[in-house]
C-alpha cells in the first residue's frame, strides 16, 4: 500500500460513489485491524467568497479558529496506522 496516495483515494471516491463501508472493506485486507491507532482531525477550509448555493461543498460551519460561524468547506482526515507502520489516509467531506 506504499504506493496509495490520499489524491488517489479522493479520486476514487468522487469517480465511483461508494459509501465509507465500501472503502473499508478494499482496506482491511491489506491492514492489520489489531492494535492500530486511528487519528482524527477536522478542519474548516475558509470561502468567504463563495456562494453555497452554487458551489455543492460550501456552508456555513462552526469555525474554532474563528470561533464563529464561516463559509467554508468543512474536511474531516481520518488516518490509520496498523502496528507494522502500514497507514491509511482518508479524507471525508460532510455533505
């Protein structure tokens, strides 16, 4: 799996449509789900010139950078490592 980008995930996802669990279960094969570490992050990606009505992935998100409400494009990163040092990046974009 050295050869997995996040880039490559993401255009994965928007080509094909699958649900998280579809993904999950491409992954597991390749990873050990015993003892790993799953890490989490989200953050707000600022658009104060966007229009959410034309543009699918911008809303109005809670911002604790801002610590208010902004336009943005919410992302969430979850990034998996397995005991042997095989990871797995994921990044997920609320819709």
């Amino acid at each position: 799996m050295e050869d997995l980008s996040h880039d490559s995930v993401n255009r994965f996802l928007l080509r094909e449509r699958y649900e998280p669990k579809d993904l999950f279960d491409e992954v597991k094969l390749h990873i050990n789900l015993v003892g790993g570490t799953l890490s989490a992050d989200d953050t707000v990606i600022d658009k104060p010139h966007s229009d959410p009505k034309l543009t699918e992935l911008i809303a109005y998100i809670y911002s604790g950078r801002h610590h208010r409400i902004v336009k943005g494009i919410q992302l969430i990163t979850l990034y998996y490592t397995d005991l042997s040092d095989k990871s797995v990046p994921v990044n997920y974009r609320p819709t």
